[in-house]
C-alpha cells in the first residue's frame, strides 16, 4: 500500500492490523485454534511463501510450524485473502505478553505490499491484534527512538517540553493545512518545538521530492532559512509544477537570502538527497502511511488534526508539571 496525502481516522485498506495508537485501544481477541482454524482457500497460496520466510519458518519445531499455518489460515479467512494475496507468515518472536508470539504478516496484492503483525497465543487458541504493551514499559519509547531528530530543521526551544516531530510533503495539500493550523498552535503553546521531517510521496506528487531538496539545501546553507523556503513553497503549492518548480524554487531561495551558486549545486548534491532518504526510511520504519503525520512526544496523529495535537500537547504539558 503506497503511502497517501490526506486526512484521515484510519485506513480501509487491504488490511488493518498496523494501526495508529491515536485513539486506539487494543481491538480485541479471537479463538483459533490449530484444530479449528478454516483451511486456506486452496493449496497455491501455500506455495507462494518467499525463500526468506521459508528459511525461517524451517527452524522452528513442528508445533510453532503449525502455529504458523494455522496462523495464516485464520488471517486469511479473518479478511478474505483469497489465492490472489500472496501471504508470508513469521518468523514467531517473543512479545511483553509471555504467553503470547508476536508474529509479522506480510501480504501483497496487485503488486502493492502491506506489513503488520498479530499476537497468537502459545497454546494456539487465541489471536490478538492490534498493539501489545508492556504495563510497565513506556509505550513510545521506541517510536521516539526511531524519529531521529538531530540534524533536521526545527523550531522552537531545544529543551522543549512538548517535541512535536512532522512527515510531511510539500506537494501534500494537508500538510498545508497543518502549517496553516501550526501557527496558531504555536501561539498558544509557544513551549513546543516542532521538527520538520521529509517524506516526498513521489508516486503522487512528481515536484515533492524536489521541494525536499530545495528545503534542505536552504537549512544546510542557513537553517534559519529553511523556514522561509517551507513557508513559501506551501504558500505557492497551488502555482508549482514539475515544469517550473526548480525555476521557482531557486527563486525563492534568492528572495531568501541564499547564495544562488551554492543552492543550485545543492540540489544535485549527494548530502542533500542522502537527508531526505534518510527521513524517508525513518517514515518507513515508523509505518507512516499518510502525510502528514505528527508525533507529539512520540504520541502519532495520522492527518495532523489540530484538536488532537492539542489534546495530545496539554496532556504532555499536565504529566511534565508532576511533581
């Protein structure tokens, strides 16, 4: 599944196992059990298992092997994957419930790819999804983990109390919208830091990835100037095309300040590019499906709807001033 530009409570797609934690509390739990479970639909989609998987699942003892099968039997009748969806199942993993695997599903259909897990319970008789917390573990250490924050563009205090980390495409008409409604978040919070991440979608948005370039030249050259170059390029997201956006771009650079020489090398440069990847397969990493997607300490909003950053922000700020 490509990852899309929009505002949205959730995805309805091929499946819908990776969820944000928004809102969200664990869906619930289904009997199964190796006996039970309904066949898959016919014996094809058995061999369409990847080398990988394969080489995995050849490891694990015969009851954890028909955990697996049983496993994908139920997760295919569970969302009617049919001989057409190309199913991989596994390896098991140990998850913060002991009596439970964590266990990886990954399917493809119609050339587009999906990845998420489910819970199934050791004795074979139960499946959970959804997301699985330890009680005594915080629940976004790891997403904070992998956001990266250093060496991208940011504003506000370094020591903030409230860090609210945005993927975000400048091509995206909703990532407009949430730097519209980030000014007046920031006027009444002026506590919080913001940090700017790319994530270009380019097979929707053909001058995004080169607006992340442009963006990115600007903080390497001045990084005060980045947010002159943000600002503007959303301000004239309606007047870009692939035909003029590098024309443009290099504009705006000029009406910011930038040596013109340095920022048009920039764009072709190898640092450049290698910064907007490195966002990218951060946003991979993290399952980021829609742009944008802001983190509030860690703490997703899939949309960026305002309310809910707000929501999110008061109640870091309230847990900061615990004693």
């Amino acid at each position: 599944m490509l990852p899309e530009c929009g505002r949205k409570k959730g995805l309805h797609s091929m499946w819908n196992l990776r969820r944000t934690i928004a809102g969200f509390a664990v869906l619930g739990s289904f009997a199964m059990s190796s006996a039970g479970a309904r066949p898959a639909q016919n014996a094809a989609s058995a061999k369409k298992e990847t080398a990988a998987a394969s080489a995995a699942q050849s490891a694990v003892s015969p009851e954890q092997a028909q955990l697996l099968k049983a496993t994908e039997s139920f997760v295919r009748d569970l969302y009617a994957w049919g001989p057409d969806y190309k199913v991989n199942v596994g390896p098991l993993s140990p998850s913060p419930a002991a009596e439970y695997y964590k266990v990886p599903i990954q399917v493809t259909f119609n050339g587009q790819t999906e990845n998420g897990e489910v819970y199934v319970s050791k004795d074979g008789k139960t499946v959970l999804r959804g997301d699985l917390f330890s009680l005594h573990d915080d629940p976004y250490a790891q997403v904070r983990a992998h956001l990266n924050i250093a060496g991208n563009p940011s504003i506000g205090p370094n020591d903030a109390p409230v860090t609210l980390v945005e993927f975000a495409d400048f091509e995206c008409p909703h990532c407009k919208e949430f730097n519209d409604d980030f000014a007046a978040i920031r006027a009444k919070y002026p506590q919080v830091r913001l940090v700017y991440k790319d994530y270009p979608l380019v097979d929707i948005h053909p001058w995004a990835e080169t607006a992340a370039f442009a963006a990115r030249c600007a903080y390497m050259q001045s990084p005060g100037a980045f947010w002159k170059m943000h600002d503007e390029i959303f301000k004239n997201q309606d007047n870009l095309t692939p035909d003029n956006a590098f024309d443009e771009l290099n504009s705006f650079a000029k009406d910011a300040g930038l040596d013109a020489d340095a920022f048009k090398s920039c764009l072709s440069s190898p640092e450049a590019a290698k910064a907007v990847e490195a966002n990218r397969a951060d946003a991979i990493t993290l399952g980021v499906s829609s742009t944008p997607t802001v983190y509030v300490n860690g703490r997703p909003v899939v949309g960026g709807d305002p309310a809910t950053v707000e929501q999110y922000i008061e109640y870091e700020l309230r847990s900061k001033s615990k004693p």
